[in-house]
C-alpha cells in the first residue's frame, strides 16, 4: 500500500483550484475546523520544512498511489499537480514475526532531504525517530502505551513539558484529529469522497502556524503501523485493504 499527497489548497485562493475547505471537511466526515496553534508548533526552533508552516488553514489531499515500485512511495502536491514533497521507504525487516519499514525519507521535489522517520527495533510501542538531514534528533513519535482511546503522541527533542502533538480519533474510520497540548484541534486527517482500489483520498487539514510536515509525517507513522496490526490480525492468506486503520 502507498499513499500519496495530492492537492493543498488555501480556501482564499480559490482561483489555484481545487475543493475549498468547507467541502474537504464535509467529505471528511464533519471533522471540526482546525485553530491556528499558539505558540507555533513547534515552537522555538527551525520547523521540519519552512515552505509548508503556512499564517492561514491550509488543506492537503492524501491519495493512494496507484503503483509503486516500492510499496510506501508517497508525494505531496499543489492543486496544479506541482510535487512539493516526496516520501519513499527504506528497508524492509522482520519485527514481531512480520517485516516492518524501517525507515522513511522525506524529501523535496528537487531531492533535498527534509527529514527521515527511523524507525525503533527495540520499543515497548511503535515509534519512530524523526531526525533532520544533519542527523540530528527532531523528535520521536510514538503510539501511547496507555489511554482510554488509541493515541499516537509526537514528542520534541529536548522538550520535556511532555508531547507538543497528539493524534486521537477513529483510526478504523480514517478520522482522527491532531491536538496541541492545551487541547486545541490543530490539524485534521479525514478519509476524502473520491475511493477506488488503487487509489484512495484522504484530506488532511492543518492550521496556522503548524508544521504540516510534522503532520504529514505523524499521518504517515501512523498508516504504517495500522497496516502492521491490520495485517498481523489477517488470517494467512488475506491482505490488501485501505490505509489508517
């Protein structure tokens, strides 16, 4: 399975195309507007990639990529179809009796790395190491150990007020929303109107002053690891199936 980003949209220029914001969110399944985060997330450092921490909501298409030669290919587009972001898989290694991707690179259209999301072998929950292209630490994303609903939490490198995100929700339903630490709904993920077999669109909504590749990346995080439970649950012999689960 592999997932692609295709359309971001600022609901002030319609002229650039694309569905507005009201209508993303409506095939969203009534998802609620995202708030404009205060402080900025993340706050007090470099976000992951500049070009995408927009002053205004801005909404982004994932759509599953029809075919890929690796499996966890993914791209991020503007509504004019221009590639902002690509995301490819690294190596594939068994975990828990089934092989797992242990790395993901992020990567501008040119081939500039933005981020890589590494993942941890040895972890009591799924989680992955987000480091910068210099190789140092920006973070980590984990799936909670503990809850009344499945979470998975990002945590900032040398923050210790706890994690900065916080993505709860339906997993199974393809709707989940991203909180801040007082509790605000910064970002959205949705699964979109338009589904076929090979490609299938879920709208991601993300508010001002937020990193959407932070986001971008936790929503990929998250696919992987819903695609390795679904698929450990399967009786042999079965696959296939949609992303966010």
């Amino acid at each position: 399975m592999a997932v692609v980003i295709d359309e971001i949209h600022d609901e002030e220029n319609p002229q650039e195309g694309g569905e507005g914001l009201s209508d993303m969110l409506e095939d969203a399944r009534g998802l609620p507007m995202p708030k404009s985060a205060n402080p900025m997330i993340p706050s007090g450092r470099a976000p992951l990639d500049a070009e995408l921490l927009h002053t205004t909501t801005t909404a982004y298409e994932l759509e599953e990529k029809g075919l890929s030669m690796s499996g966890e290919d993914f791209e991020v587009k503007s509504p004019v179809g221009q590639v902002l972001l690509r995301i490819s898989g690294g190596n594939r290694l068994p975990l828990g009796g089934m092989p797992v991707w242990d790395k993901l690179t992020i990567s501008t259209a040119s081939g500039g790395v933005v981020a890589i999301l590494d993942r941890e072998m040895v972890a009591m929950t799924p989680t992955y190491d987000v480091m910068r292209p210099d190789g140092s630490k920006f973070g980590r994303i984990s799936k909670a150990m503990f809850g009344l609903t499945e979470t998975f939490e990002f945590y900032l490198e040398g923050d210790g007020g706890g994690p900065i995100l916080k993505a709860e929700g339906s997993f199974s339903e393809r709707s989940f929303e991203f909180k801040s630490r007082d509790g605000s709904t910064v970002a959205t993920v949705g699964r979109g109107y338009y589904q076929t077999d090979n490609e299938n669109r879920y709208h991601v909504v993300v508010g001002a002053q937020v990193d959407a590749t932070l986001v971008v990346a936790m929503a990929f995080a998250i696919d992987e690891v819903h695609d390795e439970e679904n698929a450990a649950e399967q009786p042999e012999g079965e696959g296939g199936g949609w992303p966010f689960r």
